[in-house]
C-alpha cells in the first residue's frame, strides 16, 4: 500500500501538468488568431432627412364665385446619400523583368525540281517457264587398291608327247585356203606354251604354199594355213623340234 500510493499521486501530477500546458497552447492560439484578423470595414449608417412641411394657404373666392386653389409649391427633388466605399489596397508586387526572347528566323529550303524518269514496263511472257537447274551432288569415288597380279613363273614344257598332240584341219572361205590348227603336248599332259611348230606335206613337189604359225599360248594352241592354187591332195605334217606328230590330216584344194 506505501509503494502504490506515490505512483498514484505521481501520474495525477503529470497528468494536471499535461493538461495546463494543453489549455495554454490553445489560448495562445486564439490570441494570434485574433490579433492577426484584419477589422472588417465600418458599415454604412443610413441618415435619415426629414421630409419639408408644405403649408397651403386658404383658397380666394374667384370672380365666378368657385373658390381658386393655388398653385402647389414645387418639391425639391434631393439625391440619395453617396455610402462610402471600401476601396482594398492593392499589395505592392514586384514586376519580374520578363526575358527578352530572340526569334531566329528559320529559312527553308527551296524545294529542288524532281525529274521523274519513266520506268520502263517489263513485258512478261505467258507461256515462259522457270526450269530449276539442279546442284550436282558431289560424288565420292572410293579408292579400292588394286590387287597387283603376281606373274606366275614360266613353266618350261617337258619332252613334247607326239601321240598326245593334235594336228586338225579346217576349211575357210577359199577352197584354195586351209587353216591348220595345231595342239601340242607334253608327256606330263600338260600344254607345252611357247614352242615353235613348223608346218610340211608330201608330196613335197606339190605347188603348196605353207604359212608356219606363231610359237603356241597357254594352251599350247597355234595356227597356221596351207594353200594352193592348183587342184592338189597333200598330206599335212607338224613338226617340234625333231619330234614330228603322229596326227596327219589330208586337204585337197579347188571346187
């Protein structure tokens, strides 16, 4: 109870203080607003004027015996009051020297003359036709290395075999002409490539003319002909070497 009641008494303080300092601020208010209000204008009194006492004086019996009235005096006429007038004087104002604006005179360009040049107006043909030209693609050759061919080594032929050689006969376009057509071979069996082989007949007194073939090939293949221009019989022989075949066909020559 001792430590409440000066908290108590102390806020009462402060509040009564808060309160005069509040009421005095707005007296002081209203006291500048009061001075500082500028006292309207006196108001016009309107003054009243009195108004003139006319007097009429007693009418004088005319001659005809009507009475005559006189003549009614003229009312002077009085202007109403001039009220003075609130005349407001005007606040001093500072004339601001305004700028002085210098106008540049802007020439234009004279337009220069346009020359229109005639366009020249292209002629399309209807029946022209747009053929696209086709991009060759470029091509790739792939580079494939050749096998190089071994040459297989030359065989020499073995002894020539007479019984296993052949010796044929065959006709051409000319009954004068005869192609001989040797085959010759080798006691192994195998072709003999490369020999030489020389033609003859018998009777060797015929008039035949021998044309000896050229050396045999792989095959040991070689031809030669024989020909005449008399109608003869001969007997053909081929010969290799000093081995004479034993093949020896017969040809005749003419029709």
């Amino acid at each position: 109870m001792s430590e409440e009641g000066p908290t108590l008494q102390q806020r009462r303080l402060v509040y009564g203080v808060l309160s005069a300092l509040l009421i005095l601020i707005v007296a002081l208010n209203v006291i500048v607003f009061w001075s500082t209000r500028s006292p309207s204008p006196p108001r016009p009194t309107a003054t009243r004027i009195p108004s003139p006492q006319v007097t009429v004086p007693p009418a004088s019996p005319s001659p005809s015996g009507s009475p005559t009235l006189p003549a009614s005096p003229t009312r002077p006429v009085t202007p109403p009051p001039t009220l003075p007038r609130h005349t407001a004087t005007p606040s001093p104002t500072t004339a601001r020297p305004s700028p002085t604006r210098t106008r540049t005179p802007t020439v234009s360009p004279s337009p220069s003359p346009t020359l229109v040049t005639p366009t020249a107006t292209p002629t399309i043909s209807p029946t022209a036709t747009l053929t696209p030209t086709p991009t060759p693609f470029p091509t790739w050759t792939p580079t494939v290395p050749q096998p190089t061919a071994t040459p297989e080594p030359t065989r020499t032929p073995g002894p020539i075999s007479a019984s296993a050689s052949r010796v044929t006969a065959e006709p051409t376009d000319s009954p004068w002409r005869w192609r001989i057509r040797v085959r010759v071979i080798d006691i192994y069996g195998l072709p003999a490539a490369g020999v030489q082989v020389q033609l003859s007949f018998v009777p060797a007194s015929a008039p035949v003319v021998v044309e000896d073939p050229p050396p045999t090939d792989a095959d040991g293949v070689t031809v030669g002909y024989v020909q005449s221009d008399q109608a003869v019989c001969v007997i053909v022989e081929a010969r290799v070497g000093d081995v004479v075949l034993l093949e020896k066909p017969t040809v005749c020559f003419g029709p």
